[in-house]
C-alpha cells in the first residue's frame, strides 16, 4: 500500500477515535444535567464490553443489551484487535499521548515481551477471581477506569479551573472581559455546574488517571500494552483473526515501519498480530509502499505469538483464587451492622458487589453530589463502589437518576414512584448534640425539609427545664422509623456546625434482590 493511501487510512482512524472520545464525553457530561426522562444512553460503551458480558453471565440475571458485545468479538476474529485502536475512547487518549512523547531515535527499541505479557496475566487474575464472586474487573478496564477518572477528577476540576477563569475574565472592565463575558454565560448554561462537585479520594483516582496517561510519554501505549484486560482480551482474539500485516518484495529492509509501531514492532520484524491495533502509522512511515493486508486463515503463515508459559499461567490462575478468597474471609464480610448506605435500587450486598463495576456513572447522574466513591468503608473489595454520602449531599427526593444509568443494574432500575418507596436506611436523633434536647432551643429546621409527604420527622411538645430552673415547652425531634426512607436530607441541612444532630444509618435499609 502506498503513503497517500496509508495516510487516508490513519486520518481515518483518527477521525474514529475522535468521534468515539467525543461521544465519551458528551453521553457523560449530559448524564449529569440532562432531565430524567432525557437521560442519554451512558451504558453504550460497557454494552460493547466483552468483559461486562462475562460480568453479566455471572451475575445471575442476564441484560440483553450486553449482546451488542458479539459485534466487536466477531469483527476482532475479521480484522484484529482494531477495537483498541479505532473505537475505545481511553485509547484514543493513549494514542495522543504517545504521539506527544514520540521521538525519533536511530536505534529501534526492542520488543519488550515482559511488559505485553502482564496485562494477559492481570486478565486471568481477575476473570479467575469474578468466578468468585470478587467482581474487580472496573479496576482496570478502559471504560470504568475512564467513567469514573472523568467523573471524579476530570469535569469537577476542569469546572473549577474554568469557572474561576471566566469569572475573573468576565470582571474586567476592559476589552477582555467584553470577550470573555459571553463564552462564561455560555458555559454556565452548558457546562459549568453552579455547586462545585467534590468527591472522595479525587487524588488517588486522579494521580492513577493522569499517570497512565504520563507513561505513555516513556513508553507507548503503556496502559494498552501492558495493564489493559480488555486489550488482553482482544489480543487473545486477535491471534486468530484473518486479517495480518505482511511485507512484499518491495521491501527494503530498513525496518522505518518501526518508527511509530505502538508496541515497538513491525511488519518487517516482530509482527504480533495479537498487539497490532492497526494504527496504519507503518504504512506511512514505509518509503517503498512495501506493506500490505493480507488475508489469511489463522492457521496460515507464521504467526508468532507471546509465550505466557505454563507457570506464568498457573501463578496467575492461583492468585486469582488468592484474590477471590481474601475478601471472603475478612470479619467484615460477616459483620452484621456497616458503616455506610448504598444508593437507592442497590440490590443485596453480595449481589451488589457481584454487578458492580465501578465506573463512577451514578457519580456525574446525581444532581446532589451524594453519590461518592467507597474508600474503605466496604472493604478493599468495596473500593471505588458507590455510598450514598449525606455530610456531602442528599438523596433528591423526586429524583432516579443514579437507578437509570448503572449500565449493569447493580443499581436496579426503578421507576421514580418506587424509588420514593425505597428505604436506604434510617435516620437517628442525637440527643446530645440536638438543639431540641440538649439546648432546649426550638429547631425545625429537618422537620421543615423532610420530603416523605406523612413526614418521618415530626415534632413534639416537652416541658423541659430552662437555665433559670422555669418550666418551658420546647418541640423536640423525632423519627418516624417506618416512614423514613433515609435520603438524609436532614443530615445535609442540620444546622449544627460541628457535627449534625442527626444522623443516617443502615438501619432497615431495603437491599433485598428487587428481581426476586
């Protein structure tokens, strides 16, 4: 194939992974200030996931959307791992960073098959350890790892920083802010959140986020190489697909197609099909149009392959049963009481953590911020999945948001009549701490805010003793246990400073398996 035509190839492929980023990020961003019944399709990239179907098929209940996974799997077995390199968003970031890092070096860098072999081995260790019921594949596949970044890190800095700048632009008297005053109403319409989202852990989730971009400065593609489980995936697949790269007789050995190869091959030499994300940069960078596609049964030519080895493969198998088995033997796991409160729709715990991929969408859904990711409250099996934070919002009561877009119904969907009706826990009065009891001040201000219709928290008048020794009435707080639903409105907005009155708990909290 010749540059000219090799260059329509890679503009092409350039052109896909900018349509498929931009439709990341505007399915994203909309989910958080879309209206219900508006909500965009955010489960599209996981529903192309073959590692959410297997999640899927293991979760007991199967979701037919995850069939569109069979489109890719049977494409891979055509043309190779082009998923990677073509359609995957978080690719796409890595392709651009490897460009801004790319320098020319006389001396082509070897393959390093060390490196290409872990991400192979990190795939056994997890698809072995989710047929345990230790569901961590969102650790590290693309598209929760992406979510949950942009979600947590990303969009709630990026509105900061650009809150802050349009806003002191729009304050000049000058030229300048006569500028920069309508992209900042623009952007407040559009973009900008009026309350600045804040979320737990944004460091962790953002130095791993912007560090495996960074890598990729050092050595291409790291993260697709490397740490990827969906790459690895893909690679397996593409080992067998028809399509293959092969050098004519053209060819003058001067091995430039290794110039820009994302894992430092080339068709020349060291060819792997399986990490091949046909990227066409070889075809380019070819100065005798030696290159060609070629089809081939899988079975045909040589086709070198990385050797995992069988005790590469047996030490990865065997800590997947070690990673299995940890979490399933803590005191936690039996612990009858816990500290946190799971999103409305969460379905049992043990189910829960079976679906959960920990992609942070119920994160950027919800209008009130109260959705955060777990640190270790849930356990190290537990990290990066959703609690329902009261000291950082409330659960809106005329709200679903957060049940319509988990793209794997860890979450069960709810209708916003039953999403009213379900009970996240309970809310408990502190008597030390409250203005009613242990000031004997009059506040109502929960009661006020309390959205159940019959009102779970309500008022009653007590004769208490004043400073002075005088009898007075007062209206103390109480819980209706039963008609509270735990949104833990009243948490949000009690007026103490130092800690609220009056706190939500697990307490009855409504977890039993919506699907039966």
């Amino acid at each position: 194939m010749d540059s000219k035509r090799g260059k329509r190839l890679q503009r092409l492929r350039i052109f896909s992974q900018v349509l498929f980023i931009w439709i990341f990020f505007y399915l994203l961003v909309k989910s958080g200030g879309a209206e219900i019944a508006h909500l965009p399709q955010t489960g599209l990239f996981f529903y192309l996931d073959p590692l959410f179907l297997w999640v899927n098929l293991l979760s007991g209940r199967f979701l037919h959307a995850f069939l569109l996974a069979l489109i890719p799997l049977f494409l891979t077995l055509v043309l190779g791992r082009f998923f990677c390199g073509w359609v995957c968003p978080l690719g796409g970031l890595h392709q651009f960073f490897s460009w801004l890092g790319w320098r020319r070096s006389r001396k082509k860098a070897s393959v390093a098959h060390g490196p290409l072999r872990l991400k192979y081995l990190l795939l056994i260790v997890l698809l072995i350890a989710s047929l345990f019921a230790s569901q961590l594949l969102g650790w590290l596949d693309p598209f929760s790892l992406l979510t949950r970044s942009v979600a947590t890190v990303v969009l709630p800095g990026g509105n900061f920083l650009l809150q802050h700048a349009l806003q002191s632009g729009g304050q000049d008297a000058g030229w300048a802010g006569k500028a920069v005053r309508p992209l900042y109403e623009f952007s407040r319409r559009s973009l900008l959140t009026v309350r600045q989202r804040t979320f737990l852990q944004p460091a962790a989730i953002g130095l791993l986020f912007f560090g495996l971009l960074l890598l990729n400065l050092r050595r291409r593609r790291f993260f697709c190489n490397s740490l990827c489980p969906l790459g690895a995936f893909y690679g397996f697949l593409a080992r067998f697909s028809l399509l293959r790269l092969a050098v004519n007789e053209k060819c003058r050995k001067c091995n430039a197609c290794a110039d820009h190869c994302t894992y430092n091959g080339s068709p020349y030499q060291d060819y792997l099909k399986s990490e091949c994300v046909l990227c066409g940069n070889c075809l380019v960078d070819c100065p005798a149009a030696a290159i060609d596609f070629r089809i081939q049964l899988p079975g045909a030519g040589k086709r070198p392959a990385l050797d995992l080895g069988r005790r590469r493969l047996l030490g990865a198998a065997g800590c997947g049963l070690v990673v299995a088995a940890l979490p399933q033997v803590a005191v936690s796991r039996q612990a009858k009481a816990h500290p946190f409160i799971r999103p409305p729709g969460a379905v049992a715990e043990k189910e829960f953590l079976k679906k959960c991929v920990r992609c942070g969408a119920c994160m950027q859904a919800c209008p009130t911020n109260a959705v955060q990711p777990a640190v270790f409250q849930a356990g190290l099996e537990g990290l990066w999945t959703p609690l329902l934070l009261p000291a950082s919002g409330y659960c809106e009561y005329e709200c679903n948001r957060c049940t319509q877009v988990c793209p794997t119904h860890a979450l069960a969907s709810l209708t916003l009549e039953e999403k009213k009706q379900f009970k996240i826990g309970t809310a408990v009065v502190n008597r030390s701490t409250c203005y009613t009891y242990a000031d004997g001040y009059n506040c109502a201000v929960c009661e006020e805010h309390c959205p159940v219709p019959e009102k779970a928290i309500r008022l009653r008048a007590v004769e208490v003793q004043g400073f002075r020794g005088r009898l007075k009435k007062v209206d103390q707080v109480y819980v209706v246990p039963d008609l509270c639903i735990g949104c833990g409105i009243c948490e949000s907005v009690c007026p103490r400073t130092d800690a609220p009155a009056i706190r939500v708990g697990a307490e009855e909290e409504q977890r039993e398996n919506p699907y039966g």
